[in-house]
C-alpha cells in the first residue's frame, strides 16, 4: 500500500508572542522560527517518518525555499520526482502568529494557477492501486478531480483535508474529510458543529474527523452515533502543523487496519508530540 498526497508547498515564518496584537498596535515576537510547510507537504512528512511508502505531487516554485522544501521531504524518504517546478515562481509564504494555545496565519505567492499546476503533474503519474490511499487539500482538489475519479475507480481510498471547506461539498468525492472545529464553526455558521452535520453525514458514505484541540477528535459517519476520542493533556508549545500531523498518524494507522477509533487515538498521540515544538516539522541541520 501506498500514500498519495497531493499539494501546495509553504514555507513557514512563525513569530512567537504571548497574544495576538490588537488593531494598529505594535509588538515584537519574543522567538521566530522558519521552515517548510503547507498542509498535505507537512502530512506527507509524517507519513514518510512513520515508514509510510510515500509519494508527493504538487508544483513547485523556482525560489530559495522551494529547495529547503525539497530537503526536507527527502529527509523523511517520501518520493519528490513527480513535482512540477514552475520557473520564475516564488515559494508561497505563510506568516503565522502564534501564543501556543492558538495561532493566526496569512500567506502570500505561490502559483498563480494551482489547479492547472496540479493536472499537469498528475498527468503523468501512475494510477493508484487498489487499496492506496489519496490524500489532497481542498484549495488543489480542482485540478485533481479526473485523477481522484480514477483513483476510486480502482479501488484507492480518497481522503480530503477541508481547510475550512464546507464538508458538504466533498462528502460524495471522498471516503473521509478532516478538519479542526474551529474552521468547521466558520463553515457551518454554528458552535454546535457535530449535530449539524450529522444529518449530512447520515446522507454520505464518507467519515468525517473533526480535531478539537484540548477535547480530542470526533468521528462522525457510517450511520453510528459520533464517537469521541480523548487526548492526552499537554501544554502546546506551537500548534502549526498539528491538524497535518493527526492526519498522518490517524491514515497510517487506517493503512494498518486500525478501527477508526485506534486510528484517530493514533492521530491524536502523534499531533501531541508535534505541537510541543515550534513548526510543522522539525527544523533541518545546517
């Protein structure tokens, strides 16, 4: 079995405060910490540190960074042949502020055209086989909806990291969605987020796993109740890249045949060591 992930590569600038300023107020971070990120890169790097066959798909600029995120998935032996470098680029660069318990981002670059970027590098990739498993962000799904068809065509397994997206509209393109509660809140207008979509989930084949910071994770789908999973205690140091990290830990253990319980319990252990670090992964020597 195999990973397929598909993406955009960041490049992380993490400033370190002990809150979010208010309007037209100037601070300083007391620490600043930089390295590669993007969401499914960041899931990709996990996946190939816990011995996960691992293959990346996504365009990749033609900067400084681009390279510093070539390294660092190599690092974690997940296959980087198939990017797509677009000449004359810049890397997108994610500006995040964080105080440990939460964060802020705003990012800026990358490809002008991600949708065309990513069906020009699946255009030349091999076919899923049965049983792999395709995990791809929402903001890139687009150009990715000819290989994903074919994919579950042949048996893959699709998995989608919402990013804020409504899960309504992957719930029939996919077998099981992530996102954390907060991005849920915003796309369904409400607090009470596991009632609302368990109607929806009711509708749909797909299982939805919804991180909830302190609280845990909550599987919602397969026509049962919601199952609640609890997570270990900890004070988090920086949580960029947690939500990434769980969905390493929670796929690899479904690779293993893990229930989706052990799964999301898996997801919850490794997202717990990640967020007691600065960044998405660990920063590279040298």
């Amino acid at each position: 079995m195999a990973f397929i992930v598909i993406g955009g590569l960041n490049f992380d600038i993490v400033l370190k405060t002990d809150r979010f300023p208010v309007p037209h107020e100037k601070m300083s971070a007391f620490e600043r910490y930089e390295g590669p990120g993007g969401s499914a890169p960041n899931t990709a790097y996990w996946l190939g540190k816990l011995g996960c066959e691992t293959i990346f798909h996504g365009e990749l600029a033609d900067d400084h960074f681009a390279s510093l995120s070539i390294e660092s998935l190599r690092s974690a032996s997940v296959g980087t042949s198939h990017l797509k470098v677009s000449a004359g680029t810049d890397s997108r660069l994610a500006v995040i502020i964080s105080t440990g318990e939460s964060k802020m981002m705003i990012s800026s670059g990358g490809p002008r055209r991600p949708d065309q970027a990513i069906r020009e590098c699946l255009a030349s990739a091999d076919a899923p086989e049965p049983g792999d498993i395709v995990h791809i962000t929402s903001r890139h799904f687009g150009g990715a909806e000819d290989y994903i068809a074919g994919a579950q065509a042949q048996g893959a397994i699709i998995s989608v990291e919402l990013n804020g997206a409504h899960p309504e509209r992957f719930a029939a393109l996919c077998d099981f969605m992530f996102c954390n509660e907060d991005e849920l809140q915003r796309a369904l207008g409400t607090d009470d987020v596991i009632e609302c979509v368990q109607g929806l989930m009711d509708r749909s084949d797909a299982t939805l796993v919804v991180t909830r910071g302190a609280s845990g994770a909550c599987v919602i789908g397969g026509k049962h109740a919601p199952i609640h999973i609890p997570t270990a205690a900890v004070r988090p140091i920086d949580r960029t890249g947690g939500g990434d990290a769980f969905n390493a830990g929670f796929l690899s253990a479904l690779a293993r045949n893990a229930q989706v319980e052990e799964a999301a319990a898996k997801g919850l252990e490794l997202a717990a060591k990640v967020i007691l670090h600065n960044g998405a992964r660990p920063a590279l020597k040298g």
